[in-house]
C-alpha cells in the first residue's frame, strides 16, 4: 500500500462521507415535512387567537346557543332555521336584558361571527388530522415525536370543550357577557397549545444531532430566565383576558393615573374581596398596568443579562423580546387611552401574541445556542 502523509486530505468521494451525509439529509426532509405541517398550524391558532378576540368585541360569542360539534358545521339555510337560531337567542340574558328588539338582520351579523370562529376550529382540527395521518402513513415523523404531534390534537379537542364551558356561562342567569375567568382560561390554553408549536418547530429547524450539540452549550442562567419571562408574558396574557371580559379596558382612560389617583376608587367594593380580581373593573386593569411594570422590568433584567451572552443570536433574540416589549407597552397605554377601540384592542392582542412567541425563541435559543463562527 502506498503511504499517505499525516495531513493528506481524505477525497471527497470517501464512502463514509457520502453515507453520513445521506442519512442527516434523509432525517432532516423528514423534519422539515412536519415543521412546514407545524408552521400552517401555527398560523391557523394566530388567526383564531384574531378572530376569537373580535368575536368578543362584537358581543357575538353568545348568538349560538347550542354546541353541535358535527352538524354545527353548517349554517341556517332557510328562513325557518334561521329564525329557530334567532328564537333561541332570544331566550338568553344578553337579549333580554340588553339586545331587545334586535332585528334578523343584526342577529346575522353577531351570528356570522361566532359562526365563523367555531368553523376556524373545525378547519384547525382538520388540518391537524389529516396532517398527522399523512405524516404517519408516509413515515416523516421523526423517531419519538409521534406522541408530542398527538398531545397537539388532544390540546386543541380540549379547547373546544372549554370554549362551550365559557359560552355556557352566558346562556343563564343575569350574565350579560360569558365569565370572564372561563374566558381567560379559553384564551390561556390558545397561548399554551400556540407556544407549544413554536417550541416543536424550532426543535425541527435543525437535524437532531445538531440539537444534541448545541444542547452541550446551554446556557443555564438565560434558559432560567427564558423560563422566567414565558411566564410571566402568560400571566400578563392571561390578565388581559379578564380585563376583555368584564370590558375593563374602556374605563380609567387616564395614565399614569387611574381617577386621578395610583389606584382607582373603590378597589376592593365587591364583597368577598376575591371577587373583585375577576368582577371589578378598576381592580382588573390596576393589576394589569402593575403586571405590565413588573414583566417589563424582568425583561429588561433578562435582556441585560444576555448581553455577556458567548452566542450572538442568542443576545440578539432576547434583544428582539425587549423591542417588542417597549412596543406592546405602548401599544396597551394608547388602547386604554382611547377607551380600547375594537381596532387598537385587536392590535394589542395580536402584540401578546408576537412578544409570546419570542420569548419562546429566546428560552430555545439559550437552551439550543445556534454556533458561530470563531470570529464572530
């Protein structure tokens, strides 16, 4: 056999070279196939998260009275089914006591509305079953992900029961709107099940040994405070949710201030005082402007922190958490101060929904460094 020198370069048609690189291209179009999946998943809950939260704006969640999974599918298709619609409306709180007198035409409207908001849900099942048992009969699904892709479709069954256990609280009694802790609940596990699907498709925008890796380079003390800010961005998240469902947003337009004063009048009136974090609506916004102070200065403390990151993109994600605070920051003072508007109050929501998923990208980030090259 010839010698070969100490430091010759092995050629590029090596056997091993071709044999490795061939299996991570295999794994790596298989991960891709379900991140693409993922990625029209996540857009579908986006737009849900929109149009659930218009359809609350428009006072429209209670206009269908009955959950009919399967043939809730299709709409009224005569006159006598939609009048049977509007005659069931008009046995509800919310007719009675406030929407007397409504015509067909406007019951139509507020109808669409929930409608369509229910049809999303259905059309994101779908997706998400059809999705799946193609991925499976086509063997894209990575080894071990089977089980995390179904935990997606039992969170998504589960919001459709919890949103009929926040619809059912309106349909009796004096209420006038659904309970506003069913709402927050409704709207907590959309954030759950969307910052869960961020997390799977940043898992599968690299191949798994590259993952393993870069696992090795974690950086504790950000992971630590990735954790920190996910939740305390989902408690924000979910104090929005009780100040949409009392409608706590359009009073005390003032700030700083609230009434002319740090705290609004008659904080703690309702009796017993726990009712007041859920029914009173100067107490609802006071802890949603404080625990917007409070996230605020944890971000900041979390962005400063990665500044001494080794990993640029790291650093850069918790900068892009930052940014997005000062904006969603502003955007909650001009919606307040303007009586929260449909139009601004959508914005701000769709605000919480860009700041939730980047700070799940900085928890992956510094969980998952991306590596770099030595000179930066």
């Amino acid at each position: 056999m010839a010698k070969r020198a100490i430091f010759q370069e092995v050629g590029d048609d090596a056997p091993r070279t071709a044999a490795t690189g061939g299996i991570a291209a295999g794994q790596r179009g298989d991960r891709l196939a379900v991140r693409a999946w993922l990625i029209v998943l996540f857009a579908l809950v986006v737009v849900m998260i929109a149009v659930g939260g218009l359809t609350r704006l428009t006072d429209s969640g209670l206009s269908i009275t009955e959950w009919r999974p399967l043939t809730g599918a299709l709409p009224p298709l005569s006159d006598e089914r939609w009048q049977a619609e509007f005659d069931l409306y008009r046995q509800i709180p919310e007719y009675q006591l406030q929407n007397r007198g409504m015509s067909m035409a406007e019951f139509k409207v507020i109808y669409w509305w929930e409608w369509g908001h229910r049809q999303l849900g259905r059309v994101i099942g779908l997706v998400w079953a059809v999705g799946l048992i193609a991925l499976l009969a086509t063997r894209k699904v990575p080894p071990g992900w089977t089980p995390r892709l179904i935990a997606l479709g039992v969170l998504g069954g589960l919001q459709g029961v919890i949103g009929w256990w926040m619809v059912s609280s309106g349909l009796t009694g004096t209420m006038l709107d659904v309970a506003s802790y069913r709402l927050a609940v409704h709207l907590g596990l959309a954030f759950v099940i969307l910052g869960t699907i961020a997390w799977f498709m940043l898992d599968l925008s690299r191949p798994q040994a590259q993952l393993v890796q870069a696992h090795r380079l974690r950086e504790p003390r950000l992971a630590t405070w990735g954790t920190v800010i996910i939740a305390a961005t989902f408690l924000q998240v979910i104090w929005g949710a009780l100040v949409a469902g009392i409608d706590a947003g359009r009073n005390y337009i003032d700030w700083p201030l609230m009434a002319g004063g740090l705290t609004p009048p008659g904080m703690w009136e309702i009796a017993p005082w726990w009712r007041n974090l859920f029914e009173n609506d100067g107490t609802v916004q006071f802890f949603h402007r404080l625990w917007g102070y409070v996230l605020f200065g944890l971000i900041l403390a979390a962005w400063w922190s990665a500044r001494s990151s080794a990993h640029r993109k790291t650093e850069v994600a918790f900068a892009g958490v930052m940014h997005m605070t000062w904006l969603q920051m502003l955007l909650g003072i001009v919606t307040v101060m303007h009586s929260s508007p449909w139009y601004l109050a959508i914005v701000h929501q769709f605000g919480a929904v860009i700041l939730l998923s980047l700070t799940v990208r900085a928890r992956h980030r510094a969980s998952y460094p991306i590596p770099q090259s030595v000179r930066g």
